[in-house]
C-alpha cells in the first residue's frame, strides 16, 4: 500500500497494517461458494458470447478457493476441527469458463493439510480440484508455506520471524534461517507427490500476509499471527547474523564501516539495526542529519529489501525443482498505486530483475489504472522480460476496471487476475483482446526518486503529477535500479524529474552521461512547470480527459471522463469520438 495518497487498494491514506486487511476483507473473503451463484448474470453474459468483439488473446483467472477452510484449520483464526470448505457447483464454474474464465486459483496452506507430522490430507484441495477441472478450468495452487504448523511453530525446531521494536515473534518461517527453505522445499514435495504435473500452475510461496514479497502484515481476520503490526522483522539470530555479514562483505573491515556509518564499533558483531526504527518510530529524511546518517540508514534498508527478494528468488528455485517454469508463478506483492510503505519490503523492480533469471510470470497485486504504480512496475517488467499477470487487491466498480484494463494494455499485461470475474464479462468481452503483451511506446520517461523512498521521504508529489502527466502523454517510470542497470538509453529522449531531493551517486553518472549524448533532463514540481520543455516529445500533447498508448501502428485511446471527447490523433489526422469511461483502438 502506498504511503503518500490515495490510490490502488481503494485507499486514501497511509493505514495501518491492521487497517489495511480490514480494506482487503470483502475481496479476500469472497471465497464462500455461495457468492459465486450469480446464476442469473452468468446465463445472460453467455447467452451474449456469440456477440464478443475481437478475439481474446490474454489468459484470466479468478479466486480464491479454500479460505474459509485455513481459516478454520489450526493455524487459523477460528480453528473448528473437521471443518471442510464446499467447492463451488460445477454448473457455476462451467458458466465462467463459457463466459471467458481460464483459470481458478485454490490456496493451499501447509498448516492446514499437515496437521500432525507427516499426515498430509489433500481431502479439501482434492474436492476443489475435481470441481475446477470438471468445468473445463485450470487449476492453480497457490500456497501458504510460510505459517508453519502447529506442532512446528510450538516445536521449536524452526525460527519465526522476530520484530526489532519489541523482540517479539510472530507465527511466520524467518526467511534468514536455512532451514525454512527446506521446510518449502518439503511442502513442495509433497506437494508434487500429490498432484504430480496436474497442478496447470503453482506458486512459489514469498512470506507475509499472502505469501507475497511482503514482511509480516496484519491478516489476523483468517490467521493466528500471534504478535503482529507494521514495523521491521529482522530481529532474530540468523537475521542479526545475515545483516552483520552483509556488512562485511561490503566494507571488509570495521574501520571502512565505521567511517562511512561515522560510528565507532569495536567489531562487526556489534552491528545492530538502526536505532531510528528499535523504538517503532518511522523514518523520515529529517531523522538523518548527515551523508553518514543517511549510508548507515541506506545500507541497512538496501539490505532488507534484498533479504526477502533473495528468499524467493530460494523459493523460485525450489519449486522449479518439481515443476518447469511454464507453470511455476510468483506473486511479488503490490504498490497501492504509488509505493508500499518502505518497511513492507515490497520493491517490485527488484522482483522483476530476479524473476527474469528463470522465466515465470510474475502477479503483483494493486493494479487498478493508478497511473505511476502500474508503470513503475510495468516498465521494470518489460526491462527484464517477465512476463507481466495483473492482480487488483480490492473491490473494482465498472469504470475502474475499464481504467485498469486499458492501464494493463499500455503496461504491457498478457494475463490478468480478478476477484470479480462475474461482475466484469462485459468489460471483459469487450476490451480484454487489447491486452497483448505489447507495451505502449513512448520516448518519455520519468525518474522513480528511489532513494527518497528508502529514506523514508513522501513520493506523494511524483505520484499526483504522473496522474496529470498522463492526460499530456504517456510515459515510462525509471526506477534508479533500472538506471544503473542500463534503462535509459537513447530510446528515450526526455527525463522528467519531480523531485530531485536524492539520488544515487552511480544513477547520477548514468542520467549526466545520458544527457551529454543528447537526452533532454526536465525538472520540475509539477505538470504546470515541464509542460512547455516536454511538449516536443509528447506522444499526446493536449490535456483533453483522453489518455493515448501507441503500439505500432495503433493508437489505444481511453476516456477517463463522464462525457464523450473527440481524439484527434495528430500524426494521421485520425478523428473519433470516444464515448465515457471507455477505450477505442485506431489505426494511425
């Protein structure tokens, strides 16, 4: 979730973690099969097959199946034994599938299907399985490993993820500690040992709330988390241990360190986490008065980051162990439109750059049209050649999904995820053939300002003027991971900076090297500031309601507003009207 403004996530402001799974209840509850009758829609929607327009070419799927029965199971929140979970009716399930449906998602929670050591029952996941694929649907896992059970949680052969504000534990695997990858690697297994290759997709499981590239969260409505809140988890011995090797590694020996942190530790092993953070308190640029400050808060929270990217990038490889990456799936977590909280961990750009390595579609959560949330993570995407799922965490009304469709479009999405499949046929029908993989063109690019972000610093004045920059042209989000990686290249020709407070000293290099080759850097707060300097490489350039993608030799035009708007796009003379709240496609 972002911390600055309201966007993805239907929210507003930056919220709790407790508060922000109240947000995701009426999504992540919808599992009860009673909701999925909408018997009368789905016979209407069928009936208007014949009707669809171009033919769809991305891969939908919807979930989720089984929740009710985690949450009754002894990791639970209300554990009741014996509880199973009713599949939805196969006569509802073959609607979907006629009305447009690929694939059905089930969760899978080791906590729930090996309740004693070595006892695995399959009984609830066997009972979804057939129902999904007697409709004609694929079955997709999606696992929890990361709640352990109960007789392992309680055991104490395993080490939980420990907070650094109160040296507590919560009922999560540490992803420091090696063996928690074993215990994934035994889920796997037995995984596979069940189902063998009739699983069509399964997903590498990442840690917290849903098994996404989230630390631990709040989800205390489905899970005993037993101690929980927003804050830094990296306080138990293998990740004290982790951080001070780390360290090591970069500076060698402890005189470099301490002149770089501007600390005088004796040794290595009396690294802690900053002090910033051991009282609750949530950095911000203010807190650190000097460059030493800032590296000693930077080294740490760069750490952090790649801690839990480098876990999954473990788990990746585990699954691959028993499936082929055609079917292995990895759910990054999301960016509620702009940028998680910095101490979630979720930095999607440095998920795309290890996905990239074995080939699996990556899901993000939070795509719903928020303009720099979907392009910061689409054009890391595309980048480094993953393959881009879409996944909005909330609740969608029509327009908004057409917003989302169309953002899906130009970010260059092939497949996409909806909780609300049933409500959204029409849209479906109508636009899902425009999401083809193919990303939108464009020369213009605008600086993610990375570094502020991990200070802590607001990105809220990026965000609020991309959303009025793409009404201008469309443009691509440069996070300074994908600078110092070679992504600004003569392909583009403009740089819009909106605040320029931080930036890395090597990303620095890269922009001034770029911009004597004859890039043009335009800075400024606002739209109103980088209007005139930006309009010559403009893919739009009218500030009209109409947002304008080009693929090729195609235009995708999407009306964002409650009245009809006349395009001209000025490169053909091609003129049409396009009606509200929806997308039109001209040849230019």
């Amino acid at each position: 979730m972002r911390a600055q403004t309201g966007a993805g996530r239907g929210r507003t402001s930056r919220r709790s973690a407790a508060r922000d799974t109240e947000d995701l209840l009426p999504v992540r509850t919808r599992m009860d099969p009673r909701l999925l009758l909408i018997t009368v829609l789905l016979l209407g929607l069928c009936a208007q097959a014949g009707a669809a327009s171009a033919p769809r070419k991305c891969h939908i799927s919807a979930g989720n199946l089984s929740v009710g029965y985690i949450g009754a199971s002894p990791i639970g929140a209300h554990p009741v034994p014996g509880t199973y979970e009713t599949p939805p009716p196969v006569d509802t399930l073959t609607r979907m599938k006629q009305a447009g449906l690929d694939a059905y998602e089930d969760y899978i929670a080791w906590g729930a299907v090996e309740r004693e050591p070595g006892k695995w029952d399959w009984t609830q996941h066997d009972r979804e399985y057939e129902a999904v694929k007697n409709a004609g649907l694929e079955y997709v896992a999606y696992n929890w490993i990361h709640f352990p059970p109960v007789w392992l949680r309680d055991g104490g052969d395993c080490t939980l993820m420990r907070c650094v504000e109160h040296r507590q534990n919560t009922n999560t695997l540490s992803i420091f500690d090696p063996r928690t990858l074993q215990y994934y690697d035994r889920f796997y297994k037995a995984l596979h040992d069940h189902f063998g290759n009739r699983l069509d997709g399964v997903y590498a499981c990442i840690l917290g709330p849903y098994g996404e590239g989230n630390y631990p969260l709040d989800v205390s409505w489905l899970i005993n988390c037993g101690h929980i809140h927003e804050g830094y988890w990296c306080a138990d011995p293998y990740a004290l241990a982790a951080f001070r090797d780390a360290m090591r590694a970069n500076y060698v020996n402890i005189a470099a360190l301490n002149g770089a942190w501007g600390t005088s530790l004796r040794s290595f092993s009396e690294i802690l986490p900053p002090r910033e953070i051991a009282g609750g308190v949530k950095p911000t640029p203010a807190a650190f008065a000097s460059a030493q400050d800032r590296r000693r808060w930077l080294d740490f929270i760069i750490w952090y980051h790649q801690g839990i990217i480098d876990f999954a990038e473990g788990s990746i490889r585990t699954a691959l162990k028993y499936w082929p990456r055609e079917k292995v799936r990895l759910k990054p977590g999301g960016n509620a439109g702009g940028v998680n909280p910095v101490a979630w961990g979720t930095y999607c750009p440095g998920y795309a750059k290890v996905a990239a390595k074995y080939g699996i579609v990556l899901q993000p959560a939070d795509c719903r049209g928020a303009v720099f949330g979907d392009k910061w993570v689409g054009t890391a995407y595309r980048f480094y050649g993953v393959p881009l799922s879409t996944e909005p965490a909330g609740d969608i009304d029509t327009n908004t999904f057409v917003r989302r469709l169309f953002s899906d479009a130009s970010c260059g999405a092939s497949q996409l995820f909806t909780y609300e499949f049933d409500r959204h046929v029409p849209e479906l029908r109508k636009y899902a053939h425009l999401i083809t993989g193919q990303p939108g063109e464009t020369p213009v690019a605008v600086l993610c300002p990375t570094t502020l972000y991990r200070l802590g610093g607001d990105l809220g004045p990026t965000i609020r003027a991309c959303e009025q920059l793409r009404d201008f042209t469309d443009f691509d989000v440069l996070d300074e991971l994908l600078v110092r990686d070679g992504a600004l290249t003569s392909h583009y020709r403009a740089l819009v900076i909106f605040q320029n407070d931080y930036v890395d000293n090597a990303v620095q290099a890269k922009i001034d090297t770029w911009k004597q080759a004859g890039g043009s850097v335009i800075v400024g707060s606002d739209l109103l500031q980088v209007e005139s300097t930006l309009k010559p490489f403009a893919t739009d350039g009218v500030i009209d309601g109409l947002w304008i993608t080009r693929r090729g030799r195609d235009a995708l035009v999407y009306n964002g507003t409650d009245k009809a708007v006349k395009c001209d796009c000025r490169a053909r003379g091609v003129a049409a009207e396009v009606a509200p709240h929806s997308i039109i496609d001209l040849p230019i």
